[in-house]
C-alpha cells in the first residue's frame, strides 16, 4: 500500500508472494525434490518406528510391493497410514506456476555458485524487484 497500491491489490500480492514462496513442510518437500513423481510425508507428528514398522509390514503382506517405484501415489499405502495423516505430492516441475521462486531458493543453497554470484543475486533482488519479496528471502539473506 506504500508503494501506491489499493488494499486490494496489496491483499493480492501478499497471497501470490506468500504461494509462491510457500514455507510448509509439503511445499518445502516439493521445492527440494524436484521432478520427484510421488513424496510421501505426515501432515502432523509421524509414527513411531515399531508402530511404522507394522503398519509397512501389514502393508507389504497385502502385494504392496507391487504399488512401488510406479510414479503416482498408492491409495492402500495412504490408507495403511490414514489415521497418521499420510498425504502424497509431487515434486515441483519446471511446469509449476511457483517455479520462479524455487530457482530464486536455488541461489541461496547451490553450493556450485561462488560466493561472488551469490552476493550479486542478492544485489539483484534488493534492488531490481520489489520490496516484499526481497523481504520473504531476508532470513536467506543473513546466513553466511
């Protein structure tokens, strides 16, 4: 609104930067395995190995082998864990509309970037973007 915008419009960006930059557990998952087909994660506190441990063998016994490795989620494996709060998704690909900000992501962590590249994103982000998104990098920005 600083910047001249209406509060709508402000509304908006703020929802399309926070999407974009999404910092749940799943959309971290999907940002770091990229063009992965399926990632299995718990949408809360996940089961105790002796507890995930029966659960997988009950699965296995019931040909749940043959679900592995197949590029899409296997519904018996999430009903297996239904009441852990199993959920399935796929990785980010170069299709996804938050691609964008994955790359941006990507310059801070690439250990292949010298530090001098590093340091000239960052240049390019604080003063050739706009201001509330340098701001969701900042805590990016501090570590050394």
């Amino acid at each position: 609104m600083r910047e001249g915008h209406s509060p709508a419009e402000a509304r908006r960006q703020l929802q399309s930067l926070s999407a974009a930059h999404g910092e749940s557990s799943r959309d971290r998952m999907r940002q770091i395995f990229n063009d992965v087909a399926v990632i299995y994660g718990f949408s809360s506190t996940a089961p105790l190995g002796p507890i995930a441990g029966a659960t997988l063998d009950r699965y296995f016994r019931t040909n749940g082998d043959r679900e592995i490795a197949r590029g899409r989620p296997s519904s018996r494996l999430l009903d297996h864990f239904a009441s852990f709060g199993l959920s399935a998704a796929q990785g980010m690909t170069d299709k996804d509309p938050h691609v964008e900000a994955r790359r941006d992501m990507c310059q801070f962590a690439d250990e292949r970037l010298s530090d001098a590249a590093k340091l000239a994103f960052v240049h390019q982000l604080l003063f050739q973007r706009h201001m509330a998104e340098a701001r969701l990098h900042l805590d990016r920005i501090q570590r050394p």
